[in-house]
C-alpha cells in the first residue's frame, strides 16, 4: 500500500479472551498489508473504555501499526475524556476519531457534558493542541436523526471548521453519494480528505438489520440478489466481493483518497476486496 492514498482497518474491543486473540490474529494478517492505520470502536457511554484502551495499546505496541482509539462524548464527562486523552498521548496515540456516539438502549439520556462530535473536536484541540490527528464521520446518505441533508452538511461543516483533520464516512453501496456530499462539502469550504469507510457484503439479515438502523441505504438490486441466494454463503461472498470492488475503484479512480474497511474483526472480506482490486495502488 502506498502512503499517496491511506488505507486503514476496523475493528471492535471484544468481551472475551478467545474473540481478543481472533482480533489480533486478524489484525496481524492484515499489518502486513501495510495499512496507514487501525482502528478500535468505542462504546457510548464508556462501555468498553478498557477494552478499547488495551486493544488500541496492543495493536500500536505489539502488532506495530499505528493506532486510533474511537471516542464518543454523548456519555463520558469532560473528566474522563481528559483521563483517556492524557493516557492516549502518554502512549503516543497520535491519531483518534471522534465522534458523538449512540447510547446503547437501556442507558438513559446522554449524560455527557459535550452533546455534539464538534463540540468534543473543540475540546480535544483545546486539551491537547495539535497532538492528535482528529478524524469525524461523515454521512454521504445522511445522518438517520438529522433534520434534513442540507442541515446535516453544515454540522459537518462545524466538525471540519472545529479542528478535524480528516474524515471517514458511514458505509454506502452508491458511489454516487459519496461524490456528491464531497462535492457539497468542498463547495461549502471544506478542504479535510473525506475517505470512504467500505463495509464488505457477508451476510444478508445481518447487514440489513444493520444499514436500516444506521441510515444506510441497502440498493434494491443488491438486496433481491442477497434475498435469492438465501443460505449459500458462497454466493453472497462472491457477489458481495465483486460488488464492493467494483465500487472501491470507481471510488478510487472517482478521486478519493484512500478506503477505511469495516473488518468485524475478520481479515478475509477486506483483504478479499483488497486482492480484487484493479487499480495500481
Ligand atoms: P454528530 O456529528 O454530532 O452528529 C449527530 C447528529 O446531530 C446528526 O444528525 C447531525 O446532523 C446533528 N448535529 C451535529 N452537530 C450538531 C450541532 N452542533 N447542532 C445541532 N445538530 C447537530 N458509534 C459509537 O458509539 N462508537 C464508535 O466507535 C463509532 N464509530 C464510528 C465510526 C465511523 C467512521 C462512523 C461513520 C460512525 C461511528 N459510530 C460510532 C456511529 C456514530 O457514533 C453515530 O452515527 C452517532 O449517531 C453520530 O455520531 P457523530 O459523531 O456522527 O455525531
């Protein structure tokens, strides 16, 4: 992988010991892919606060790939995100995403002191300066909660103007909405790299349940081939490849610049796309 576009993998803090091992074995096969840079999720709410802290540390010490913790304000205090900042930069962390976050059901209203991602932007600037390179999210379908698109460009917007330095977007399955909201954003001045976050296609229901929840849209000629295969795996692995490779190099070529893999923690639907690929990279 070349440094001129970036590529970075996924991944999130398990609870046990068997799916941690998993994760770094994952994580191993995939660092010598030479990615930019892995990341770990976050729990709202500080749910996998060490889990997270642990696994971003092990992968920066032990797999040697620089890593991202994931960090949600919608329920932490302004104390203990200071806490995890400071610990991040004592580990020489130097790159994190930030984000709002979803409380999970059952947790009540946010609790946080911040309520926005722009506003924990704001707040890592004025806590640690320039130490950390700050990614955000971006949503080329739109955020599911936001009052419209045109209001969901401008509270990008607020995240770029409050010190983000890049950003990785929700996953879509048309390219088009990724060119159009770059297209938008860079008219409305924003001059941070908006990089595609791709989610390989490996399970039908799981996926379905999953983009409805989170706004992204699932096209009705990729749903209708997933429903006909129904059990056969194989099937929805290879349609599923050569969908999302197809659509990474009409990304790539389209100009932008790199691809963030959601991995689940599994090496093989990204690195399968990946080696599908027919682009130089
Ligand atoms: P924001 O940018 O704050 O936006 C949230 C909503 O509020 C939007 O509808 C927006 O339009 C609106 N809004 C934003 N700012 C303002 C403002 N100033 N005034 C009024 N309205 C505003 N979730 C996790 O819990 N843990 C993770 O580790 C995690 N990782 C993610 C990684 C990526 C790359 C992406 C794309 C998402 C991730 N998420 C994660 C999901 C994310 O937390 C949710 O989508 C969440 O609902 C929004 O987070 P955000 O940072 O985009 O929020």
């Amino acid at each position: 992988m070349t440094q001129e576009r970036r590529y970075s993998f996924e991944f999130f803090p398990t609870k046990t010991d068997a799916g941690h091992e998993k994760l770094l074995a994952t994580a191993r096969t995939l660092a010598s892919y030479n990615p930019d840079f892995f990341s770990c999720t976050y729990g709202a709410g500080g749910s996998t606060r060490d889990r997270t802290l642990n696994t971003v540390l092990q992968l920066e010490n032990e797999v040697k790939v620089p890593a991202a913790p994931h960090l949600s304000c919608v329920g932490d205090s302004k104390e203990e995100l200071r806490n995890l900042l400071v610990q991040y930069k004592d580990a020489g962390i130097k790159r994190i995403v930030a984000l709002r976050g979803d409380l999970p059901s059952g947790m009540g209203m946010a609790s946080g002191e911040l309520r926005y991602a722009n506003d924990l932007v704001e707040f890592i600037r004025q806590e640690s300066g320039d130490h950390f390179h700050i990614e955000v999210a971006a949503y080329p379908e739109m955020h599911p909660q936001a009052r419209s698109f045109e209001d969901d460009l401008i509270n990008f917007v607020r995240k770029a103007n409050a010190g983000a330095d890049s950003a990785i977007t929700q996953y879509f399955f048309n390219a088009d909405s990724y060119f159009y909201f770059v297209e938008r954003v860079e008219k409305l001045g924003v001059k941070i790299p908006v990089v595609p976050g791709i989610m390989p296609i490996t399970n039908y229901s799981k996926l379905a349940r999953f983009s409805d929840a989170c706004g992204a849209e699932l096209p009705r000629w990729i749903r209708k081939q997933l429903e006909a295969y129904g059990d056969d795996a194989k099937s929805i692995q290879s349609f599923g490849e050569e969908v999302i490779s197809r659509m990474c190099e009409q990304l790539l070529q389209g100009g932008a610049p790199g691809l963030h893999f959601y991995t689940l923690n599994q090496a093989e639907p990204s690195l399968a796309i990946w080696n599908n690929l027919k682009l130089p990279r």
